[in-house]
C-alpha cells in the first residue's frame, strides 16, 4: 500500500474532519484510559490501537466493515464456543473471530 501525503490548506478547517474525528476517538477509546510513561508507551499506544483501528474496528461510513477488508460473504450462524476473543491495547479492546478449524 503506498501512503501520500497532501497539505491541507491554510484557514480550512472543513478539511480536517477526518482527521479531527480520529484524533477524537484515539483519545475517547484509548488514551484518556491510560496514564501515559513516556514517548515508548504513547508509540506502543497508538501503534497498537492504530493497527485495531484499520484492521479490525467496524467504521459506520463502511457498513460496519474495517477500513482494510472486503464485505464478506453470507454470514452463516454459529455456536459460542466457535469463538476467539482477541484481546487489544492490553485487554481493553476485545475483537471477536472464529476459532481455526
């Protein structure tokens, strides 16, 4: 995946939503839950909840998808003990998967 940047332009603040809006919510469902130790913690922190964040966290404008999936398929019905709980950013956030076969 390749990353570019763009300069915002001076005085736009309706062109930073995006990124007020994660700012936002890295602090509501992260950092305001932790007493941050210094730069190391804060990186390991927000590596942490980032990769959550893009790989696992339902986004409503996505239907409920991460940013990095594809829709699935049809969803069939399982049974609880079917079920892996992952744990994230220290047990805070959890993220529920089928258990491997």
């Amino acid at each position: 995946m390749t990353v570019s940047i763009s300069q915002v332009p001076n005085a736009s603040p309706n062109l930073n939503g995006r990124c007020e809006r994660f700012i936002e919510t890295i602090k509501l469902e992260c950092l305001n839950k932790f007493i941050v130790f210094g730069k190391k913690h804060l990186d390991y922190l927000t590596d942490e909840f980032t990769s959550y964040y893009n790989t696992k966290r339902s986004h409503m404008e996505r239907d409920h998808l991460p940013p990095i999936r594809e829709e699935p398929g049809e969803v069939e019905t399982i049974s609880i003990d079917q079920i892996e709980v992952r744990k994230y950013v220290g047990g805070l956030i959890k993220s529920f998967e089928r258990k491997a076969a």
